[in-house]
C-alpha cells in the first residue's frame, strides 16, 4: 500500500509535465487568445476580409480518383479554372477541376522532393523543392505530359537548411508581383521574395530581396508548424495553412490576425477533422480549397455560394 501511495505524486507529476509540453507545443493557450481576438473583431473585418468564420465546407474529404500519394501544395490557376498540386515519390504534377476531378498527371523531372507549387501567369509556374532547397520556374501548358526542371530558372535558398524541415509551400502575390515561401518548422518562417518578375525569371541573374514577413501582434506565429501559404489578390491578405494546429489563419498583409478556420470535427460544418492537410488554394470567387494527404480533396464556399 505505501509502494502505491508513493507512486503517485510521481504519476502525477509525469502528467503535469506532459500536459505542459502538449499545451506549450500547439500553443492551446496562444491559440485561445487569437480565437477570442479575431472573434471580437468581426465587426471590423467581416465585409473587409475573406472572414473565414462565414465559410461552410461543400466537399468534404473525398479521396481523387487516380491519385494515392502524398499531394502537398495547390495552386490555382486563374487562366483554366483549374486547380495544380505537386506529388512525391514519384515527383509528379497533377491538374485537379475545383470540384475534384483528377484531370492529368504529368511527370517531374530533376526535382527530389517536391512540396509547393504556384502560379504566376500564362503558363508559368514556380515549385518548391524541400530536398534541395530551390525554386524551379518551369512551364506548364494545356498539353504538358513532362516537365523537367533542367536548364530553367532557379532560385536556392540557404536560410535554416535542415532536412525535411524545409520551406513547405509557396504562392506568388501578382498584385505586387512577389513570392511568399514557408518554412514548416525550427523555426517558423514566412519570407517575402521581391525582383521576380516573371518577365526577368528567364534572365541570366535576378536582382532580388528577401524580408521576413512577420506578425504584428507576436514575436512568432501562434500556430505550431506552416504547411501551406495562398495569397487572396482582391485583400491582399495570406491564408497560412498549420497541418499540427489543424486550421486556416487570415492575416492582413501588414500583419494582423484577421480570421480563423478551424479544421476540426464540428466547426464550419466538418463531419470529421481534416487529417493531414498540406495544400491551399483560394479561387477569384474567394472559395478556398484544401488537400490532405495523401489525396483527399476538401472545399470551403463563403457565405451566399
């Protein structure tokens, strides 16, 4: 009896401790804190923003017929109507209608791992390698069965190399013609590419600078990792996409927190939490759509759609 007795304040501690760590690595009470601000400013963004709140899911985790690997990253393109996300293992480009469909695949050539995708105009299109820590500026047109990045564009970045904890997603601002690329983790990062216009991407050298892009309200963000980041040209405004945290943060592009879309069972008309999401893409009519690996495809319309 005294050996049991003895071991609880142990057991007890132990589980302090745990749930210490747990609340401190999602940031449960960082998270409360943004979810109570940004519901008390709805008055101020509700008719300014995307106002995530308002949104309700259309298609719910359907898996895309045809494709089984991981899909990370997606792009909308504003000339098709179509969707584009990028697949490793093997390293593939796949082109998706906005209610799913899978469309084509095409092969991608001289990329190791690739995790981003965005796209610029035209046919243009930037891909993020996580393996190598480079973008690839490659051309993608209606009848495109092979992409190779050999003899394109490049770009690398040598900021916080660490394997498999590299830059995640991208997305290009046409508004302000520059690149928005995530870093996932150790640490967070969002920075801020300008002096890449697409008419320059084909020259001998770009004249570019690199920023930090960060929070207004925070010393960091209050999710615990960025899977994903989308640009909605109309605001202005960046959707940062958090896989651990498991929801959708609307920023104004100087910073503030404006809206949040939790990925969880029961919010936003959500049957089930969004298991593993990894790419996002929001179409001009502001319809926000989601991929979670390895090929489930999700859409979230605003209100009156």
């Amino acid at each position: 009896m005294t050996r049991t007795r003895s071991r609880k304040p142990l057991f007890y501690a132990v589980a302090l401790g745990l749930g210490a760590l747990i609340v401190w690595y999602f940031k449960v009470l960082t998270l409360g804190y943004y979810w109570l601000s940004t519901t008390m400013g709805a008055s101020q963004w509700a008719g300014a923003s995307l106002w995530l709140p308002g949104y309700q899911v259309a298609i719910e985790g359907m898996p895309i017929q045809g494709l089984t690997r991981n899909t990370s990253g997606l792009t909308f393109n504003t000339e098709t109507g179509t969707l584009f996300t990028v697949i490793n293992r093997p390293p593939q480009i796949a082109e998706l209608t906005t209610d799913g469909r899978l469309l084509r695949v095409i092969a991608l050539d001289g990329v190791n791992d690739p995790e981003g995708i965005t796209y610029l105009h035209d046919d243009r299109y930037v891909i993020s390698d996580e393996g190598s820590h480079r973008m690839h500026w490659v051309q993608i047109g209606h009848g495109t069965q092979r992409v190779s990045v050999a003899g394109t564009p490049s770009l690398g970045i040598g900021i916080d190399k660490l394997h498999n904890s590299s830059f995640e997603g991208i997305s290009w601002d046409g508004v302000h013609k520059r690149l928005y690329v995530v870093r996932e983790k150790l640490p967070m990062r969002v920075l801020v590419i300008t002096g890449l216009d697409p008419a320059a991407a084909t020259s001998s050298g770009f004249n570019i600078d690199i920023s930090e892009w960060k929070s207004s309200r925070a010393s960091s963000l209050f999710m615990s990792d960025l899977s994903s980041v989308t640009v909605h040209d109309e605001t202005g405004h960046l959707l940062l996409l958090s896989d651990e945290s498991a929801l959708v943060a609307e920023y104004a592009s100087d910073g503030r927190p404006v809206s949040m879309l939790p990925l969880w069972r029961g919010f936003n008309g959500l049957q089930r939490k969004v298991p593993q999401p990894e790419g996002a893409a929001i179409g001009p009519d502001g319809k926000l759509y989601l991929l979670s690996e390895p090929n489930l495809f999700y859409r979230f319309d605003p209100p009156g759609r």
